[in-house]
C-alpha cells in the first residue's frame, strides 16, 4: 500500500510540474494559495496543517493525517496543483509513520 502511494504520488508531481510550470499561478499570491490548501485540509475530517515561516524567504507547511487515504483524498483535491503554483523553489516529501502520514512543503523563495 506504502508503495503504492508514493508510486502514484511521483507520478502526479511528474505530470503536474510541466503542466503548471509556465505561470500558472499568474496573479495568484503565494498568501492565497496557502490559504486554499488550508481550506482544503480543514474539510478533512482528521487533517492538521501548520505553516511557519522559517525566515529568509523560506516557509514550511506541515500537513498531517491519520491515514494513507485521507492523504490521497488531499492529493485528488488538488494538493499537489496548489503547491506547484507556489512561486520559487518548492520541495515536497511524504513520510508514513505508524498513526499518521505527514507531508511537508518547503518553499525557498
């Protein structure tokens, strides 16, 4: 299952990253997007999101969920496509534990 998600989650950073990479987020401030993926994870039942702002133009968003499912849920709404309008350099990375499934977006400016 671990496998199967991380195997779908690479290939929808693949697909989104060309399709978005030219100005897709053109007009849209980086404050608007977090606050659409906020939204989105408050809808999930068991969803947690924590953002901080790290200094020199770097900021980190944390979200987390109980299970692998309410992740894939976040990812089918579009998770991925609000990130990869973030303006700069932004890193994604998707750790399973036990209880939850944590996903950090780190985005250099």
């Amino acid at each position: 299952m671990k496998k199967t998600v991380v195997a779908i989650v690479g290939m929808l950073i693949l697909v989104a990253i060309p399709v978005f990479a030219h100005h897709a987020a053109e007009g849209i401030v980086d404050e608007e997007i977090y606050e659409m993926i906020d939204i989105m994870v408050a809808d999930t039942p068991h969803g947690d999101l924590t953002l901080d702002d790290l200094g020199g133009g770097m900021v980190e968003m944390t979200i987390t969920t109980r299970t692998p499912r309410e992740m894939e849920s976040l990812l089918e709404d579009g998770l991925l496509t609000y990130a990869a309008m973030l303006d700069g350099d932004v890193s994604i990375t998707i750790d399973f534990d036990v209880r939850s499934v944590e996903m950090t977006i780190t985005q250099q400016e």
